[in-house]
C-alpha cells in the first residue's frame, strides 16, 4: 500500500513538474512574440520616417523637374 501510494505520489510530482515546464515555456513564447512585436513596430516606424525624410527632400524637386520637362517641350504625362 505505501508503495501505491509513494507511486502515485511521483506520477503527481511528474505531472505538476511538467505543467510548470509547459507553462514556462509559454511565458517564455508570448515574451518572444512581443519581442518580436515590438521590433517590427519599431522598424515600421523607422521606415516611415525615413520615407517622410525622403519625401520631404524630394517635393522641392519635383516641381522643378515638372517646369524643366515642360520648357525642354516633353509631352505632359503625369509621371508623379
């Protein structure tokens, strides 16, 4: 009989020892995912500004581009 019951007793450790483990596990999961959230948010905003940069520096140029196509006699196309 005690040894049913110290048997019964390890299954039970066994089990609560993996339950923490898949829990562990987990926890350890979800911080990836918001590790890796929080890296592609980050990217996407340093894109972004890197766009708005990029666009910035370009409008002043794209009204004299227009004017040099037009006064070399190219056709109008809208091209921007």
């Amino acid at each position: 009989m005690a040894g049913a019951l110290l048997g019964r007793l390890q299954r039970y450790a066994s089990d609560v020892k993996a339950e923490v483990n898949r829990e562990m596990q987990l926890d350890e999961m979800h911080r990836l995912h918001q590790d890796v959230k929080d890296s592609v948010q980050s990217m996407e905003t340093q894109v972004t500004h890197e766009l708005t940069q990029v666009e910035h520096a370009l409008d002043p140029a794209i009204p004299s581009a227009r004017k040099a196509r037009y006064s070399a006699g190219v056709e109008h196309k809208e091209t921007f």
